[in-house]
C-alpha cells in the first residue's frame, strides 16, 4: 500500500497538483475502480468509515484531477457525469438493464475516417458508447 500512495503522490507532483488529503483519497478512489463512478459514489465510498469529505471538496478535486489530465469525464447518459482514472484512449459498453459501464478496447473497432465530417469541423477525439445488454441480464 506504501507503495501505491507514493506513486500517487509522485503522480500529482508531476502535474503540479497541491496534494491534499481530498486529492489524494477521490485519486486513490478511482484508480481502484473500473465502474466509472460519479461524485456522489465517490463520496459515498469515501465517507463510509467516517464522513470526512464534502460534496464540494469531491467536485473540486474530480476538477482539478481532470484539468490537469489524469481523470476524464464520462458522459454516458444524459445529466450524469461519470469519472475514469483510465485515460487510455478506451471506448465503453452501457447496460440498458443494469447500467453497467465497461471499458471497451481502443482497438476494438477498425478506425473511423473522420474526413468525411462537414467542412468548418475540427475533430480533436472520439469515442465509441456500445449500449446494449450484458451478459448477467
């Protein structure tokens, strides 16, 4: 575990983040997860020994991890922002049943010709979102 904590601290400092109590547990928190959870779920898991952390504080370190890069939001369905520690270019599979997320290789699909796109249109990245039924359903 000693480990793990200071490759997370090294982490931060590499992205001239302030590390900070908060920081460190809403990183740690996602960097052991692959469901892709959102705020509320992070703060629920963090706060189930003993309330330490606040909706605000969760919000902000989830924004200031994701400015500088080592967190990106999901937008799966609408109205719910949903957080990966997996900044790999990945695509994701959505149960319509159970509303689990699952990470989809890169590779998966061939690539998309993304010169077909009106003209004025800049692409800068994409990702695929696969809705379907999962196996357990």
């Amino acid at each position: 575990m000693k480990k793990e904590a200071n490759i997370i601290v090294n982490t931060l400092k590499a992205k001239k983040l302030r590390v900070t109590p908060q920081r460190f547990a809403v990183y740690a928190n996602l960097l052991s997860r692959t469901d892709h959870p959102t705020a509320e779920q992070i703060l629920t898991d963090l706060n189930k020994n003993a309330p330490t952390s606040s909706q605000a504080t969760v919000y902000s370190a989830l924004q200031a991890l994701r400015q500088v890069g080592l967190v990106r939001e999901v937008l799966l369905e609408p109205g719910i922002s949903r957080y990966d520690a997996n900044i790999d270019p990945h695509h994701h599979f959505r149960c319509r049943c159970c509303g689990v997320i699952e990470d989809i290789p890169w590779d998966t699909f061939e690539s998309f010709n993304l010169q077909g796109l009106r003209p004025g249109i800049t692409p800068e990245r994409y990702e695929v979102i696969v809705e379907g039924v999962c196996d357990r359903c």
